[in-house]
C-alpha cells in the first residue's frame, strides 16, 4: 500500500509518553507500545497536526498503528494541545491517590484502621491530577477508604476523563447501584470481594456479598472493565475453587489474589491471618493485569507512590507511617525523595527472580528485614515448600 502525503492522528485513546524510552499508551486498554526515536518523533507531528511524509521504510508501522486503531488517517490537521514531557527517570506511572479515609465499612482487615474523616481538598486533588499528567504518568487508582464517600467525588469524576491516564477507581463496591454506575467515567474499577459468602461477610459484614455482585453487573452493563481484589484469610480458605468458578463466570480479566499485612485494624484481628506456607497456594489463583515492563534492576514500587488523605506522600500505601513529604510540595519532588531499593541489594537467590523481584518490601520488613525474600511469593512460587523455614509464622 502506498500513501501520499498526508495527515495522520493519534487516536483519542491514546497517548504518546517520554518515560525512559519513548511510548503510544493506549489508556482504553491499558497497553504501552515502545517506540523507535524515528517513530516517536512520526508520531509527533501527528500529535502537532503536521503534514507527514510517508517514506517505504515507515509503511509497515503504519499499517500496524492502523490495524491496532492507534492512529487514522485525516483530511485536515487534527492538533492536540499536550506536549509530552520529560519523565523523571524512574518515571512515576502508578499513583495510588488515597482522597479519603472515610468509609462505609469497618472491614476486620483494613490496614487503613479507624476513619478520621480526612478529605484532600478538590483544588488540591485537580493539582495533582495535572501534575500526575505532566510527569507522564499512566494509570490512576483512585482509593480510600471508599473514594466514592469524597464530598467531591461527582466533581473529581466528571473530570477525569480530561486527562491524557488510565483511571481506576478501587471501591468495595457496596454504593455502585446501576445509577451510579452509568454515571462513572473511569476506565475500571476494581471491587473487592473476599470469598464466598461466608467469608466474605466474616470480615466485611453481612449483606455485603450479594451487593458487590450487583455492583460488578451494573459496572459491566455500563460496559466498564471490572476487575477483582481478594485478600487471603483464615475464613475464605475453603472457598477459593468456588470463588474462582464465580470471577470466571463474571467474566473477569483480572484477579488480584494478596494476603493482609499486621496492621490498622488487622491488629485486633490477628485470628484472620495465614502464615506464608498456608497462603502461597492460594496466592496462585490471580491472574491477569500486572503492570507494564519496567527497569530490569529494580524491586516492587519502582514506579509507584501514594498519596495518603491527610496529604503525605508515600512509597505505597502501606509505608504510611514513613512519608517522604506533602503532597503541597509538588508530586515530582516528592517522588524523587522515594528510597529506591535495587535488585541485587536483596539476599534473594533464586531462578524466580526476574518475574519475583522479591516480592513486597513491606512484607519483607514485617517479616524482619527489608531485604530478606518475601516469604509469602517465596512460598507462592514454589521456591519453599510448605514447613521449610521457622519463622514462616513471623508476622506480616
Ligand atoms: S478495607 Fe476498604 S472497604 Fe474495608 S474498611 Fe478499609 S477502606 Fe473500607
Ligand atoms: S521467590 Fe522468594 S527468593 Fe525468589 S525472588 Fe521471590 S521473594 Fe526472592
């Protein structure tokens, strides 16, 4: 096929991003195409709505970008006004944005612990979503407590979609009522459920199990991507076949299996925890999802920080009680100051590794040291068996 010269643009899914290497992301569909220099700065004039010339070279990426419904041919220039930045290096794609630690549950597990009624204000909250979009970042996760109890939250929603990430709203999953659920303009949401019945309401309380169903119908009738976290604990052991057989009835492309760490509430709940030997097996039922290739050399959180409701910024969410500053100071210079913990620091030494990537520091320091093998991935992955170490039943 030969082309003249002619205008191209980039679909308005997507995106181009200056991370480490040059990328279209698709934000619909959560996938980050790397680019050759010569074919990022291609896509730029298209972004720029600039005449291209077609040479013979390009017409294979052309074809495919067509194909993929990443770019379409135009009559008439189409220009964008972002400008792609450049990321810091290593670039902050994920952010976990805690904008509440108000909730209409009082889950048995939460690390969150005890509501303090905390709202980051809206002004704040569109400063950092400006500032998440400049920095190249890709996906959101809009969290609490339950992000929809945020006064603004309506306010936040209706804006989310100006934005050139992926949104992801992680809810329990009680208020989407098919109302709501029309009314969202995030990409997906992820809704916890905990295991059957049974064990799902031994920790979140009754009437709630039937609800997050509905909720999961209403979202994907709304034709909103849905996808699954479930915590691993002592009541949900048994349910695990039956609730795998339920997620895949849903149809659900992604299922994030994790275990509960020692802390918030789970403090008084201890009788729910299972031991990294009693979890590994069941942490294998996840499947789907994960996030986009990253820097070969790095542990988990390369590319991730939270901000927590009272406006401090965090490695993650469980790191709360180490901040690296305030949200007020700027997200760029906040994520610069996250400690930054390399591959070959850890004393793992195992065939697992590249995929592994030893698992969760958190955990890791729970379990005694930061450094140490994550045991629970350890066990998850086969590379313990069960009984192997005697401080499996350290507590995490
Ligand atoms: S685990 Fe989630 S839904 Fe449950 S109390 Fe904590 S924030 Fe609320
Ligand atoms: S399986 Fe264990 S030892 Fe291997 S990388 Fe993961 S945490 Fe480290």
């Amino acid at each position: 096929m030969s082309y003249p010269d002619e205008f191209f643009a980039i679909a308005p899914h997507c995106s181009l991003k200056r991370l480490e290497e040059p990328y279209l992301y698709d934000i619909e569909n959560d996938e980050l195409y790397e680019l050759s220099e010569e074919a990022y700065q291609f896509l730029l004039k298209c972004l720029q709505g600039e005449r291209v010339s077609v040479r013979k070279e390009d017409e294979e990426f052309i074809q495919y970008c067509l194909s993929e419904n990443l770019i379409a041919p135009t009559e008439t220039p189409i220009k964008r006004e972002e400008v792609p930045h450049a990321s810091p290096i290593p670039s902050l794609r994920y952010l976990e944005f805690q904008i509440t630690d108000r909730c209409n549950l009082r889950c048995r597990h939460c690390y969150i612990g005890e509501c303090l009624h905390r709202n980051i204000p809206f002004e704040k909250i569109l400063r950092v979503l400006k500032e998440f979009e400049e920095i190249q970042g890709l996906r959101l996760l809009l969290s609490g407590g339950e992000p929809l109890l945020h006064p603004h939250f309506w306010k936040i929603n209706d804006v989310l979609r100006d934005y050139a990430f992926r949104s992801v709203l992680l809810s329990n999953g009680i208020l989407i009522t098919r109302e709501v659920a029309r009314r969202l303009h995030v990409h997906e949401v992820q809704v916890s459920l905990d295991g059957m019945k049974e064990g799902h309401e031994s920790i979140r309380g009754e009437g709630t199990f039937e609800k997050v169903l509905e909720a999961v119908d209403h979202l994907q009738e709304a034709d909103i991507r849905v996808s699954i976290a479930t915590m691993v604990h002592q009541k949900n052991l048994k349910e695990f076949d039956a609730l795998a057989s339920l997620i895949q009835s849903k149809n659900i492309g992604e299922w994030n299996v994790d275990v509960p760490c020692i802390s918030g509430r789970m403090e008084e709940s201890r009788d729910l925890w299972v031991s990294p030997s009693e979890a590994g097996p069941y942490l294998r039922y996840g499947y789907g999802g994960g996030l986009h290739s990253s820097e070969k050399n790095a542990t988990c959180g390369a590319h991730l920080c939270a901000i927590l409701p009272n406006g401090d910024v965090a490695k993650c969410g469980l790191f709360s009680r180490e901040p690296v500053g305030r949200i007020d100071e700027g997200l760029r210079v906040c994520w610069e100051r996250v400690p930054r913990i390399r591959l070959k620091e850890l004393t793992c030494n195992c065939s697992e590794i590249e995929e592994c990537r030893g698992g969760c520091r958190y955990r890791a320091k729970l379990q005694g040291d930061l450094f140490q093998p994550d045991l629970f991935q350890c066990y998850a992955r086969g590379v313990l068996k069960g009984g192997e170490r005697n401080d499996d039943q350290k507590g995490c």
